[in-house]
C-alpha cells in the first residue's frame, strides 16, 4: 500500500537528521519543531452562481526569532495544514540559509484557482485576508505570492489590509505590482536565483556550461525562467514539462520559444522539434542537472533508483522524500535542497520590503548584483559547512539556519 505523503513529518524528519548531527541542544529542539502559532479559518465567499462556499484557509508562523514572519501563500486543491506547517518551518531555514532578517511561515487556501472567476478570486483573497488582519503586519508577517498567486493576489491583500488600518502600508506584502510597491526584478527571481545555485554547482565540479544539460520539471513562473536563465548561460535545456506532460529534444529545447508555445496553447505539450514524454520519464532522463520546480513529493522512492541526473537543484518546496534522498546519496547524486536553491524569491522580496519600509527603489541592476551577491554566498557556505561536517548539502544547510536561529532564540532569552 502506499504510504501516504505528510510534509510537514518530512521537514521535521530533515530538522531532526541535521539537529543530531551538530549536538543541537534539546530545549532548542523542542522549540524549534513545532510552529509556534496557526491560524485556522473558513472563508465564505458568494460564487458567480450565487451560491455561498466556504474555503478553508490556513496561515502558520514557524519561528520569528530573526525577524518578522515571511512566506507566501498558496491556493491548490491539495493544501492541508500538515503541508502548510512544512512549508512555514522551511521558511524559516530559507531566511537563515541567505541571512535575511526574517522568521518562517506560510499561508494557504485549499481551492482551485484555475477554476474560479477574477471576482471570485477576488473576494475569496479580500476575505482570506480580513480573517488574517490580527496576524499579519509589515512588522509581523509578511506574505508573497506562492503556488498559483500572484501580484495581483499580493495588491488584493495590500489594498484590503490598509482598509483596515486606514494607511497606505506597502510593506505588507511583497510581490506586489510595480505601480504599487513592488520591486524591479521579485517576478523572475526564484528562477535568477536557482540558475546562479546552479552556475556555482558547476564551478564546484569543474563543468562547463556549454557541455551540461538540464531537465526542468514544471513551467510555471519559476520552472520557464529557470530554463530561460540557464539557456542563457549555455546549458543545453533537453526537456521541460508542466502539469500536462512534457517535451524531450536531446539537441536543446529554446526555452523562448517554449514559453510563448505555452502562452498560446496552455501548454508545452506538443510544442513542435520535440518529442512528448511523461512526467514520469522526465524524472529519469540521462542529464546532468535535473530542476523539479513544481510541488512536493516528486522525487520519491519509488523512482529515486531510476534517477540518472548528476546534480538535484530544488526549485520546488520540498519535490525529495527523505527516503528517496537516502537512495540518491548513495549514487553520489548533489542535491542543493529548496532553503537554498528557491531562496531567490525570498532575497528580492525582501529587498522589496526595504524599499517599501524606506520608500527609495532601486534599479533592475542593483537589484541582480545584489541577489548574485547573496545567492552565491549562501551557496559556498553550505559547501563549507557540507565539507565541515561531512554530510550532504541539505543536512548542510540546515545546520547553518539551525546555528543562526538558535543564536537568535539564545541571545533573546
Ligand atoms: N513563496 C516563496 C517561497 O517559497 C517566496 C516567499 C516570499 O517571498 O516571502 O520561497
């Protein structure tokens, strides 16, 4: 029978691995497992039919002892609380991996955007929101566009906030529009900040851009910018995928072309010059870099031992089951875990938030030098860190965030 995915006993199972390895005192432990509040709410919301339905919706903060709370939110159909607390602690790792002065959380709604009218998106956020006015804040908690949001969902939550506070307060949110105070650059920067993981992986093994190849599972936001930006580089993109299925060219894919097939269309699949593959396949093509930036889960046991990419850079929150992770080690696969690989989105939204706190914007350049700046950084200190210790990049990586927010809780008490 299959066992059946929980996130948020995955992100602890990870915490825990990392936790031993560096002696991390047990009162830390006990503190930093848990989330320290979650919000629960129903959200009722007039459908176009006229009918009244009633979402759930979750907002969780993991741990604020870096700072205030940041994460975005995210509306699918599979949104459990259990999820959303992994993905609130994941944050809180993400933040300290970069050092950025943030705490951990996240949001969700459990519904199908795809599904709803602009006006039903509309009030379901609007309302989401008055439900979350007490526990959120540019001081307090600030969210982001995650899974199927975006700046415009991010301005609905900013415009419904200042109703309530009777003030024009920018930093409530970032990932807003450019028109109101959004930041050069936050929309392609999960994507920047994966491909220069991605760059600074291959310097580390001595390999070429123009000899590599790379395999990107999911096209949304983050998966098309992602291939764009490596293509520039001169990696060879050889196949690409979204929820649909996906497309194999083993002489490269123009990821330009593939994206405004997709824009057409709805779709990569039967974009012309490539063979159609299922996700399935996709995962276990012959490549060097292999991006999962879609979900949770991707990578799993039961296709980890077909896996035949050299190095694993997570776009996604969390696409590696730890027994998975287990069998990849064990082929030598480098996994760059998601608190490193996606924290580009992080680093501009807060660039985003202290151009709102101090009302001074900044240019596209300044903005790239500096996420370069940081990206890079983290990278080298958690091979630092891997080398260190001995153990892989995840485990890594989480002792250096588990060092920076256990110095936070320490100096505070
Ligand atoms: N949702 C993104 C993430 O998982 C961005 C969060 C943010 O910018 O606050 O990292």
């Amino acid at each position: 029978m299959k066992k059946t995915f929980n996130p948020f006993l995955m992100a602890q199972e990870q915490f825990l691995k990392a936790a031993k390895k560096m002696n991390l005192d047990e009162n830390i432990i006990n503190i930093l497992k848990e989330p320290q509040e979650a919000l629960e709410v129903s959200i009722p919301i007039k459908t176009d039919s006229g009918k009244v339905k009633v979402f759930k919706g979750y907002r969780v903060h993991h741990n604020n002892a870096r700072g205030p709370y940041k994460g975005g939110i995210r509306y699918h159909p599979n949104v459990t609380l259990e999820e959303v607390k992994a993905l609130a602690m994941w944050m809180t790792w993400k933040c300290a991996v970069v050092g950025i002065p943030f705490g951990g959380a996240k949001g969700g709604v459990v519904c199908n955007p795809k599904q709803m009218s602009r006006r039903e998106k509309e009030a379901l956020t609007r309302e989401y929101t008055r439900r979350m006015i007490n526990f959120i804040g540019p001081l307090k908690d600030i969210p982001a566009p995650d899974v199927y949001t975006d700046s415009q969902v991010m301005a609905w939550i900013m415009d419904e906030y200042n109703k309530y506070t009777g003030n024009t307060t920018l930093g409530v949110v970032t990932g807003k529009p450019l028109a109101i105070g959004g930041s050069e650059g936050r929309h392609a920067s999960t994507g920047k900040g994966l491909t220069v993981v991605v760059q600074e992986a291959l310097k580390y093994l001595e390999m070429k851009p123009e000899n590599t190849t790379a395999v990107i599972q999911g096209y949304g936001n983050l998966g098309h910018i992602a291939a764009e930006e490596m293509y520039k580089m001169g990696i060879k993109i050889i196949a690409v995928s979204d929820s649909k299925g996906g497309i194999y060219n083993p002489k490269g894919l123009n990821p330009l072309k593939v994206e405004s097939f997709k824009q057409k269309t709805g779709s990569v699949v039967g974009f012309p010059d490539a063979k159609k593959i299922t996700n399935e396949k996709l995962l276990q093509l012959k490549t060097d870099v292999l991006a999962p930036c879609a979900l949770e889960n991707v990578i799993t046991s039961e296709n980890a031992s077909k896996i035949k990419a050299k190095i694993i850079a997570e776009g996604a929150n969390g696409p590696t089951t730890p027994e998975a992770e287990k069998i990849l080690l064990k082929k030598n696969v480098l996994i760059f875990p998601d608190i490193l690989a996606n924290a580009g989105g992080v680093v501009v939204s807060y660039f985003e938030w202290v151009q709102d706190m101090q009302g001074y914007f900044w240019e596209l350049d300044e903005i790239h030098a500096k996420l370069d700046k940081i990206m890079t950084k983290a990278f080298w200190n958690v091979v630092d860190m891997a080398e260190k210790h001995k153990t892989d990049f995840r485990t890594a990586a989480y002792i250096f965030a588990i060092q920076k927010v256990a110095e936070a809780i320490e100096k505070r008490e």
